[in-house]
C-alpha cells in the first residue's frame, strides 16, 4: 500500500511540477557515474559532457541538493591532492560573487560546492568563505570571447581580513574553468594579502 502511494505521489508530482530537462539529466546518476566521468589527466569533469553541464547548472542556479551531494567526493579528492603538498593547513576558499548576484540568485554555488566537499576532507582545510569578495559587478564569464574575459575580472576582488591570509597556503574552488580568468584574479587578490602560494581546484573544466 505504501509502495502505491509512493508511485502515485511521484507520478501526480512530476505531472503537476514537470522536472527540468537539466534534473531529469542528473537524477538517475550516483556517485560512482559522477566518479567515473572525470578526465584521468585533470581529474575535473569535461564539460563538454551534458551530463556535467547539467550539475553545474543544477547546482549554480537551483542549489539542487542531489546535484551537490553528488559533487561532494570528486571535489574532495582533488582538495586533498592539492592540500597534500600544502605547508601547515591550506585555506579552502570559494570563488566570491557580488553581493547583488547573491541576492538575485539566493545563494554562491562555489560556497554549496565546498562545504559538499569538506565533508569528505576532515581537518584537513580552514574554510574561509569570508575572505575574498567581490567589489564590483562583473559581466557572467560564460558566453564571453576569450580576449575579454580577462578585462571582464580583471581587479574585481579583494581580501578583507588581510591579517588571516598573510603566509597561508591558499586553495581557491570554483565550478567551471574555461580561460582561467577568475582564478588568476583571485590569485592576485590573495598574493597581494601576502598569501604565501595559492592553488586552483574546479569541479569541470571546459
């Protein structure tokens, strides 16, 4: 009886409140698909695979929570590959957007991104979310031509509490890298806090 229930419950859900073509995508995968689709040479997800492209955009503008948990462990490997090599505990930092963007979209998927990823790492990185920001409004990088993305970042961040960057290891964690672009700026950002090195992790690369 119960079993009925749940199918008829599924059923009348998804004919009222249809799924998006991009959650039907991810639904059916688990965490060893998600595990077995990253590029042996990177160990990020090829972008070019719908089936990635969907997380992203399930995670960055639905916080969809399967999308995240799925995330989560490929993340961490590549954070604690990265860590590894780090001198005393890195700081794991999530790309920054502005405060406007936050507002219109409810959350920073790179912030959703990291905590699914500590969860997987231990005591292994300080979290710091709070330390780079965004001061001022940038055009989204995804669509732009290569020449501008640059130009587009270029000193749109800022580290507020300097005095906690200041000779740390950085790990700086983004969804997507095409260009570089983002990173590189929140690379300048933090050397100019006086971080000692920083590192780049991102869930796909294009």
């Amino acid at each position: 009886m119960t079993r009925l229930f749940l199918q008829f419950f599924s059923y009348l859900r998804d004919t009222l409140v249809p799924q998006r073509r991009t959650e039907r995508l991810i639904a059916p995968l688990t965490q060893e698909d998600v595990l077995d689709l990253r590029d042996p040479r990177t160990g990020a997800l090829p972008y070019q695979d719908e089936r990635v492209r969907a997380l992203v955009w399930e995670v960055k503008y639905y916080a969809n929570h399967h999308a995240v948990s799925l995330c989560g462990p490929v993340l961490a490997e590549a954070l604690l590959g990265v860590g590894s090599e780090s001198l005393g505990t890195p700081l794991l930092i999530p790309v920054p957007i502005h405060p406007s963007r936050r507002k219109k979209r409810g959350h920073n998927q790179t912030e959703l991104l990291a905590r699914a990823a500590l969860a997987h790492t231990g005591d292994s990185f300080e979290y710091a979310p709070d330390l780079l920001i965004r001061t001022r409004t940038t055009t989204q990088q995804q669509g732009l031509p290569r020449h501008t993305r640059q130009t587009n970042v270029a000193r749109s961040m800022a580290v507020v509490h300097p005095e906690r960057v200041r000779g740390r290891s950085c790990v700086v964690l983004d969804d997507v890298m095409t260009t570089g672009a983002t990173l590189a700026e929140a690379a300048r950002a933090l050397h100019a806090a006086g971080a000692c090195s920083v590192e780049f992790v991102a869930l796909a690369h294009s």
